[in-house]
C-alpha cells in the first residue's frame, strides 16, 4: 500500500479552504487589537501626525476687509438750497432835535439823512437852510437817487467853467454843485434868462418860492408850462397867488398835477403859499426824499432798500 503524502500547499486545481464565520470573527478581533496596539504605540508620532486633520484645510477663511462705501459724487448729494444773507440796514443817522419836527415829516427827514450824503453835523432841522445849502444836498441827493441811472444825473460843474454868479467864485467850496445846477438849468440864471439876477446870494435863506422852482425843474422833464395867477388860484386855491414871479407860477402849476406833490408833502393843504417865507432844514430834506415824475420817480425809501 502505498504511503500518501499530504502537503500544506493547495494543490492545483483542488478546491479554495472554507472560511468558516467564526474564523472570520476571530480574524477580525485579532486586527482590531492590532491596530489599537499600533496606534497607541505610535501616539504623537508622525502617523498620528500623517492621520490628523491638515489646519489649512480645517482653519476658518480669513476675513475680507469690508469693501468702502463708494463716495458720493457732487450729483449723489443734493445741493443745499443757497440762501444769501440779508443786506445790513443801513445805520439810522441820529440827528438832533428830529421830535420837534412835525410828525409827517419825521421819517421822511430820516430816510433822506440814511442816504448817508448830507452829514448829519451840519444839520439843525429848525434853523432856516441856506441857498448853497439846499444846492448842495439837491445835487448830492439827486446823485444818490440816480446812482443806477447816470444818464439822469446833473453833472458838477469842471473846475475850469466860468462862474456864472459873481459871488461864487471857483474858489468857492460849493461852486461844484451851484455852478453845475446853474449850468443844467436847474437853477435861474444868465444861462436860462438874460433878466437872471448876476448874484446867487449863497448864504441868504432860502425861500419857498426858490425851493419850489428849483425842486420841480428836476422833476419834470423839459420847459414848465406857463400858468398864470389865475391858474394857480383856480388849481390851488393859494389867496396870494398875486404875489408869486412867473417861475414861481409854472413850478406850482406842474407840481399840483405831479405825485407826489412836493408842496402838498412838505406844507400840506394850505391857502397860502407865503412865497417869500424862509425853509426850514427839516422841511427842505422832506422836500428831497422824492425826485422824478412817472418812470424816473425815485424816493430815498426805494434807495434805501
């Protein structure tokens, strides 16, 4: 009988072991305790190390700066409603004595001295003005009410005119304006009349019948009508029109169809014009707070403003 040989190895051909389940749950034990053992034998080395999460993968992601808010253009913010500061007022000029003026009058006095031309030290309102006074504020007056308006204006008169009054001379320091009034024909003289007195008179009182004339010559443009006493009765009802000149007359005879009337602003209603009566200071400024007639009309309240 022969001896049979038994060998380890599988033969060809022969089939694959049976893997029984409890070899492989034996089987599995075994690597499970392996692993623990090489895990904790291996505890802080490079395996664990090799197994444990890489920071650049876990680590949170960085914090982008906030982006800037985009600056406003000039469009983006509305502009602001621009509101121009008011204009100062000008400074009231305090002048003596202004309650004893007649009420009426007070602001009128007051406007015409805020044009600030006529210095407020050479005013006594209830002293008598003088002839160059009053020819002196008419210009610097009817200048400042025209500032806008230089076609309007009475020119001084140049340095080099010859003087049409005897006594007021180049050298005088009124001749500018009394010179100048002479030459625009504001005031009578040889220029507008050949039977013109030759002297002004400067420092004489002025009378109203020389305001008049003079006043109302700016006002309406061209030549005064000629009236006659009978005119100036029947439109004024004046009881001493009998005494007036014939310049007085036409002065008066525009004025009473002119508004603001001068004489009705400065006197009032009256019955009596006392033609040859001296002007108070107060009354020759209330006189000058308006100029012009129609479109030139100007008052110092409209200048003021």
């Amino acid at each position: 009988m022969a001896k049979s040989w038994h060998s380890d190895q599988p033969q060809c051909g022969s089939p694959e072991p049976t893997i029984t389940i409890s070899m492989k749950r034996a089987l599995a034990g075994n690597l499970g305790i392996l692993l623990s053992l090489t895990l904790t034998a291996c505890q802080g080395s490079g395996l664990e190390r090799s197994l444990a999460p890489d920071p650049k993968l876990t680590s949170p992601s960085p914090t982008l700066p906030a982006k800037p808010s985009p600056t406003p253009t000039p469009t983006d913010t509305p502009n602001p409603e621009v509101v121009a500061d008011p204009e100062p007022s000008p400074t009231p000029v305090v002048v003596a004595n202004l309650t004893a003026v007649p009420t009426a009058l007070q602001p009128l006095v007051q406007e015409v001295l805020n044009l600030g031309v006529i210095p407020a030290s050479e005013v006594q309102l209830e002293q008598p003005v003088t002839r160059r006074q009053f020819a002196r504020w008419l210009m610097a007056v009817q200048q400042r009410l025209y500032q806008d308006q230089i076609e309007r204006q009475v020119r001084p008169a140049t340095p080099g005119s010859p003087p049409v009054f005897t006594d007021v001379p180049r050298s005088d320091p009124d001749f500018p304006a009394i010179q100048g009034l002479a030459e625009a024909g504001i005031i009578p003289s040889r220029l507008t009349s050949p039977t013109a007195p030759t002297r002004f008179q400067p420092d004489q009182p002025l009378t109203r019948a020389a305001l008049i004339t003079w006043k109302v010559s700016l006002d309406v443009p061209g030549t005064l009508p000629t009236a006659t006493v009978a005119d100036v009765a029947k439109t004024w009802g004046f009881q001493d029109s009998a005494t007036l000149d014939p310049l007085a007359l036409a002065a008066l005879s525009a004025d009473y169809g002119h508004e603001p009337s001068t004489v009705r602003r400065v006197w009032g209603r009256t019955r009596l014009f006392l033609p040859q009566r001296m002007v108070s200071q107060a009354q020759a400024l209330a006189a000058l707070w308006s100029l012009g007639n129609g479109d030139t009309l100007v008052t110092a309240r409209e200048a003021l403003k």
